[in-house]
C-alpha cells in the first residue's frame, strides 16, 4: 500500500450530511494540485538520476523540467548540484543563486552554494552560509554538518 503524503491529502472539509438521498456513485474529489504532484513525480525521477550520478542526464532533465515548472527553488538547488558535480561552476553558480533567491532559506542551496564556494576558494562566502544554516536548523541538522565537514579547518 503506498504511503500518503500531507501534501497528497484533501484539505476540503468534509461536506454536510443531509436527509436526502446521496447518489449511488460519489464523485472522486480532485487532486490538490496536479503541477505539485507532476513536478513531484519529475524530482524522484531525476533524483534517481542524480544517485546513480548521471550528472548529465540530471542535468538535462532538469532543463526541462525548468521549462514546465518555472521559479521551482528545489529545480534550480538540483541543476546546481548537477552543473557543479560536471565542474561546470558559472552555470551552478548562477542555478543556486536563483535558488535562494526563490527561497532564501533553502537548506540544500545553502548548504551545496557554501560547497561550491569552497570549490572556487570562497571560504568566507562559504562560511556565511554555514552560519545562516545555523540560525535555520542549528548545528545538528544535515545541511550544517556537511558543509561544516566541506569546509574543514580552512
């Protein structure tokens, strides 16, 4: 049995019973939202693409998925991934910046732009993002400790 997300969840409240008969066959109640479940769908495939590290593929995907779901910060945090892990930094530089600025507190972005800086010897950029990651998660969450770890002792 598949597990339900919140997201997939139906908010409408639940409707008025009253003494008139309700038809034989009930109506399916529509989707929350069909751009959120297809652009949904497209990340988990190309996360998938990302975890076998087809980096180009990733890539591609993304573009295209860029081009139906506009201003996605989570699209735009991935073809970052993606174009740094191909060490084509300008592009992923360019991607994550358009990712925060979507979503300012994006943990991933901040995490992997920090990782980037680190790459191209920005470490006091780096550790900008490291201390905003902290006022958002603290130091126990994932985002901190891997970019705490990237950056090291520098």
């Amino acid at each position: 049995m598949p597990t339900v997300n919140a997201a997939d969840r139906d908010s409408t409240p639940a409707p008025v019973v009253s003494a008139a008969p309700t038809p034989a066959k009930a109506t399916p109640t529509p989707a929350p939202s069909v751009a959120a479940k297809n652009v949904t769908t497209e990340l988990t495939k190309i996360r998938t693409l990302i975890a076998a590290k087809n980096f180009s593929a990733a890539l591609t995907s993304l573009q295209a998925a860029d081009k139906t779901f506009p201003n996605n910060a989570d699209i735009n945090n991935l073809l970052g991934y993606s174009a740094r892990n191909l060490k084509q930094y300008k592009p992923a530089a360019t991607y994550y910046v358009k990712a925060l600025k979507i979503d300012p507190k994006h943990l991933g972005a901040l995490e992997y732009q920090g990782e980037l800086f680190m790459l191209t010897k920005k470490t006091s950029d780096a550790k900008k993002n490291l201390a905003k990651l902290k006022s958002l998660c603290g130091v126990n969450c994932e985002e901190y400790i891997d970019l705490k770890k990237a950056i090291g002792n520098k």
